[in-house]
C-alpha cells in the first residue's frame, strides 16, 4: 500500500513570500501520478498541480511549481509571491497506474497562512 | 458546466437513523469515487466505481455502509445504522475515463450524528 507524508502540519509566511511545502511518499509502483489539492475554508477541494512520474520536467502553473525527485520519492510544492488567498489546507496525493481508476492517497495536509 | 452535485449539503440525525447522501457526477465521466474526512484520520477513500460497477469497497469501514451506482448520473451512500464516529466530511469525486488521472471533487456533505 501506498503512504503519503507531509511532515509540516501548520506554516506561517508573509504576503509576497515564497514558501514550499514538502512531501515524501513510499510506493512499489514506477509509474504513477502525484497531485496538490487545496482546500479553502470552503472546504471544497481544488486541484492546484499534477506530476506525471514518468516526465523528469517539474510542472508548473503560475505561480505554483513543485520539485520532483523521484528516487527520493519526493514532491514539493512551491508557492510564489504568496497571497492572502493562498490561505489553506494543502494536501499531497498520490495515484496508481496499474490499469484501473485508482482512487487517491492523501496525506494529512499542511495548513498554510498567509500573514498580510 | 455543472461540477460534481452532492446533496444534502449539510445532514444533521441521530445515532442509529438510516443517512442517505447522494452525488451527481459530471456528465460523461464514468469513474466515481466516495471519500470520508476526519480530524483523526484525514482523507480516505471508501469506493470507487468505474461503469456504474464497484471496483474497490476494501475502504468502506463496516457493514453499516454500503453505496450503489444505479447509472452513470447517480450515486448513493447509505449509513445504516448511523453512529456519531461517522461524523464527517464525505466527498464525490468523479474522473472523465479510465486512464485519465485528475478527479473533480464535489463540496462535499458535512455529517454529524447526535
């Protein structure tokens, strides 16, 4: 079975900074996929950035990117010039390939603030 | 376009009631998933279902739960009898085809048992 950690469960930075949350993952698989979500006070949860692990290029949407080091089943994720708006729980999740519609393994999520 | 329908919203009973909640995935998607979130346990799956049929339930916590996809626009998540340990946040997420990877989550329905 798959577990998903995140070892920071509440980071705190300033509007305008950058901060990187991180996450480390153990798995047997070589081909899967990792996620970020976001989950706002709203508590929906929204799709921030994906990583195919069989692409070596690190994703990247805007001001999100993540740092992927596969052999060290690693995958952080990166925000710059932070926003209030960025205020919430992130979760890390991971994804299987094995040929059918595998559901996702989260991990316990890191709160972030954004002080204004 | 609609996202992911889940209803009620917000569901309030008491221990031992039977709890109905219900999820419209977004059309044309035929992967389902059911997620539970807690405090202690964070988020976990509970099923999902590909073509209307369950493919993994090895996540659903006791007999007192079960779930059915009568179709491809409708799922349900039944507690029966409820207990105030599945107080919780249950999330629907659906996903467009087998092979594709991003799901869609819905907003989810907050139960708690009395």
């Amino acid at each position: 079975a798959q577990t998903v950690t995140q070892s920071q469960p509440e980071m705190s930075v300033q509007e305008a900074e950058t901060v990187t949350l991180s996450c480390t993952y153990d798995t047997s698989e070589n081909n899967y996929y990792l996620f970020w979500y976001k989950q706002p006070p709203s508590r929906q949860m929204i799709l921030v950035i994906r990583q195919e692990a069989y692409k070596q290029q690190n994703a990247t949407e805007n001001r999100f990117s993540v740092n992927f080091q596969k052999a060290a089943k690693s995958f952080s994720l990166k925000i710059s010039d932070s926003q209030l708006g960025d205020t919430a729980m992130y979760f890390c999740a991971f994804m299987g390939v094995r040929g059918g519609a595998d559901g996702l393994t989260f991990g316990k999520g890191t709160h972030l603030i954004i002080q204004p | 376009d609609a996202g992911v329908i889940q209803s009620p919203r917000h569901e309030v009973t008491e221990m031992g009631q039977e709890v109905t909640l219900r999820c419209k995935p977004i059309s044309g998607h035929n992967s389902l998933f059911w997620y539970r979130q807690t405090m202690m346990r964070g988020l976990e799956l509970l099923i999902y279902f590909n073509n209307n049929v369950p493919i993994d339930d090895s996540g659903m916590p006791e007999d007192r739960f079960s779930a059915k996809m009568p179709n491809a626009s409708f799922s349900t998540l039944k507690i029966q009898p409820s207990e105030p340990r599945d107080s919780a946040v249950y999330f629907c997420a659906s996903r467009p085809y087998l092979g594709t990877d991003t799901q869609y989550f819905g907003p989810g329905t907050r139960l708690t048992v009395l």
